[in-house]
C-alpha cells in the first residue's frame, strides 16, 4: 500500500470514529440529528471540489453527470467507486484531487451512511 492510500484510510477512519463518540445532539423543532444536520450546511466545499475538479470536464463530455448543489447527493456511491474503488476519476494528468480535497469527499460520502444507520 502506498503511503497516500494508508494516510486517507486513517484519516477516513479517523473521522468516522470522531463522529461516532460525539454526542448525538437532537434538534428538538425538526427531531433530527445536528451533527448529520451540520454535514449538508457544508456541501458547499465539496460542491466547489465536485465543480472546479469534475464539472470542468463533465461539461464538455458528459454532459448527464454534471454536478449540482440539487444532484450532488444522488451520485455519492457513484463517485466513491470512481474517484476511491477504481481510481478512475478525475481523468488526465492535470487535475488532481488533493489529500484536503478527498478527506471531504470521504466525509460528505461517509455522512449518508450516518444518517441512514446511525453509525
């Protein structure tokens, strides 16, 4: 394994540990969790990451998966198995993703799963 790939997972596992020893703050108007809550305030990085990394190129070639503040949600597995599993995304040499940039994915992406299973 690469030294890259050892620091993403640690910090991956890091934040999912930190997230799941935080208290679990209940909003008592809507009854929903504050901490899944705060994550969807903060899509607007990872918008920016989706917009200035994969919108670049998705414009001109496909146009069916350009990313939205509405649509974002929707391909999170998706860019998971893209950008994490097979490593395929972003394409070419000239746009990367930095370790910043992909700790936030990681997070926005793991935030789905916190929601749905209260890990």
């Amino acid at each position: 394994m690469t030294l890259a790939l050892v620091k993403m997972i640690t910090v991956f596992i890091t934040s999912l540990v930190t997230l799941s020893a935080a208290p679990q703050l209940q909003d008592p108007i809507r009854g929903e969790n504050q901490i899944v809550a705060s994550f969807y305030e903060e899509t607007p990085e990872v918008f920016s990451i989706l917009d200035h990394k994969c919108n670049v190129c998705h414009k001109r070639r496909n146009r069916r998966r350009v990313f939205t503040p509405e649509n974002m949600g929707s391909y999170k597995n998706e860019i998971y198995t893209q950008v994490f599993v097979k490593k395929r995304m972003p394409k070419g040499n000239s746009i990367r993703l930095t370790t910043k940039e992909q700790q936030e994915l990681l997070t926005w992406i793991s935030s789905t799963k916190i929601e749905r299973h209260g890990i």
